[in-house]
DNA sequence: AAACTGACTAAATGAACAAAATGGTCAAAT
DNA sequence: ATTTGACCATTTTGTTCATTTAGTCAGTTT
C-alpha cells in the first residue's frame, strides 16, 4: 500500500467514469476499487466533481495531444486543421470515457457532465482558434475573426461526423476534407 | 354550432398546444376549449399525433411562406438564402408554437415533438436545397452536392443564431450575412 | 504526529403502491 | 348521418418509506 495513492484513486475513478458514467459511479465503489477508505479520496480531492474535473482534464490533454500528433507542419493549415478536427473527433468517438460522457449528456442531461462537456469544447474551439491565429500572422489565410471561425469549423465537422449520420450514410474522411476545404477555402462562388 | 368543425378544433388545439405543448395538451381540454364533443375530434383525426401532425405542417406552409415573401429574384443567389434562413430561423424565434415546441423537445425529450421537429429541418433543407440547385442550373454557384450543402448552411445559421448566443453576444444581422459570404461564397484562400 | 479509515448522518433517490388523469371507443342522443 | 360524453384500459402522477449516497470525523494504524 506503499504506492502512491492518489494516482490509484485516479486511475479507479477513471475506469468506473468510463463504464459506467459519472452519476453512476459512487464514491465507496471508488474507494473499493481503489483500495482504499472513502475518506482517502477527500484528503486529495474536496468532492466527487473536483475528482471528476481533474479526470476529465487529462481526457482534455489527452485529446490535444492526439491533434497534436497528425499535426505536420509541412502540410498546409487547412489540410491541418482538418486532420486535427478529424482525429479530435475520432478520439470522442472510439474513447470510452468520451462516449460514455456523451451518452450521459444526451439520455439524462446530468448537470455535472454537461459543464465537463462545455469545458471540453472550449478547450477544442481554443485549439482551433490558435492555429487560426498562427495562419492570419502568416498570412496563409484571409484575415478574420479567429473565435468565430473555431467555433463554425468544430460545428461543421460535428455535422458532419455526427449529424449527418442520424439520416444518411456516414460520410468518408476524404469527403469530409474535400467538403471542408470547398466550403472554408475556396467558397461556392465561380 | 353550425360553423366548420374541424376548423375550431384545430383552432382550440393550435392553441393549446402553442401554450402549453404538446405532452399538456389534452383531448379533453382541446373539445372544451373547442366546444365540441370529445368524440367529435376522432371523427376528423385518427388521434392526437394526426392532429398534431396537421398543425404543424400548417406552421411548416407558413415558415415556407415566410421565407418566400423575402427572396427577390432581383438579388443574387447567396442573398436570398440568407434572407430566406434568417426569417425561418427568426420565425423559429417568435412563433409561439415553434418556441414551445423547441422547449419540449429540449426539456422533455417528447417523442412526438422530436418527430415533428425532424420533419420541420427536412422541410427546411428541403426548401433550401431547391434554391441551391436552381442556383446550379443558372450557373450561378459551381456545382455541389446540394442536400449536404443545404444542410451545413442550415446547420451554420442555427450555429450562428442559437448556439453563438449561448457563451457570447448575439449577432448582429449583418454579421451573419457576411459571414455567411464569407464562407460558403469566398473561402478563406486568398 | 501524520496518514488513513469506515461507521455515521443528512440528504437524495427510487421502489412500491394508490389515486388521478388521459387517449381513445362506442352506444345512445340529436 | 352527426355528434356526444360516460366509460374503459392504460399511463401518469402523487405519496410513502426503505435504501443509497456524498461527505464528515472520531478513532485506528503506521
């Protein structure tokens, strides 16, 4: 019982999360799997939220470094962008924790799980906005306000990936690039 | 007693239902308030969705009309789509019964009302669609595929129009159209 | 002394049951 | 031929009460 304690109440918390979402998760069935009292758990973190916070920031750091990964500085940004908002995407779409979040939000709109969720959304539309930022300064893209831009890219590609799928077929990853590309880059106009 | 039936009940139910939704209205409440016989409404429809169902596609003619009064054929393609989804957008916004029934699909997720709301945005992406490929037709945009286009400028006006306000100021009418230009029409390249 | 624990408490939840309300029907009334 | 509202099966709502839960803290362990 030597090890360290936190990350074994952490790592507890963060597969009882992912199987069975935040409001059914309880904080003894933590502690059981942890190994540890219930009391433990308030030494290193004041309630269930503030545990479930600091989890789902790792997820938020996890999803960053998955963009950051198909980033390749060589490419062009919006062949960049779309790789990271695609890979973001992916991410949510196949990480447990991430589906079950999702799941929570959607079928009981647990109050707890829809702050996590805003927060984890800014988090993306930051990320977005940041290398939008990058792009003006180098002049790669036409001025314009970064914010807002972040913001309707992430709305487009969740249409996209998950919208679209509620009444037609999903649509390929090519033609996802190939739509983003003629709607933000080029534009319908001849 | 000896006017339209039919009419005083969808009369008595169309406000009913803007008032109070759909899950609160009662037949019961809807003969009251109609005057007429329980029984009389089952004559006219199968049951409450069929009645539901006709009185929301009343509320999809007039969005449909709504949207015709402001295009002009005088202006150009991207214009009068703007023009057309900010006033069913703002319809949406200001009808009674589309407010109610946005706020139960939200709060209690009705069945019914989920229904009705689909077949809303497919009428809506419908309308939109057609005006996109009269736009191809006339050479006026390059070609696409219409239906995911109708429905991403949909998605993009929702975005800009409910979303937006959620964490940020509104915008302003002209924002959006240019905005809207922007993106669909000129791309981001320079 | 510092870290840890699990029995304990107040509050929240939900199971179980009864009562009320609701959508839809149909024999009688008009 | 229409219209009606009492009636019925089912669902929804209100209520009670036992269980569960988040969080605490006196006591135990290290």
């Amino acid at each position: 019982m030597a090890v360290n304690r936190k990350q074994q109440i952490i790592d507890a918390a963060t597969k009882s999360f992912s199987l069975f979402g935040y409001k059914a998760t309880t904080m003894d069935q933590v502690a059981k799997l942890a190994n540890v009292g219930k009391g433990t758990i308030y030494t290193f973190f004041k309630n269930k939220e503030e545990l479930f916070d600091e989890i789902v920031s790792t997820l938020i750091s996890e999803m960053k470094e998955a963009a950051e990964q198909v980033i390749d500085p060589q490419l062009s940004f919006f062949e960049n962008v779309h790789r990271a908002l695609y890979r973001i995407l992916e991410f949510r779409k196949q990480h447990q924790l991430a589906i079950k979040l999702f799941q929570e939000e959607r079928e009981m709109g647990t109050p707890a799980v829809q702050e996590v969720i805003k927060k984890l959304e800014t988090a993306i539309i930051a990320y977005i906005k940041q290398k939008i930022e990058a792009a003006i300064e180098k002049g790669e893209i036409r001025p314009c306000d970064a914010e807002i831009t972040a913001f309707l890219m992430l709305k487009l590609y969740v249409a996209l990936i998950f919208d679209w799928e509620k009444n037609h077929e999903p649509l390929e990853k090519e033609k996802i690039a190939e739509l983003f590309e003629l709607y933000f880059l080029k534009g319908l106009s001849k």
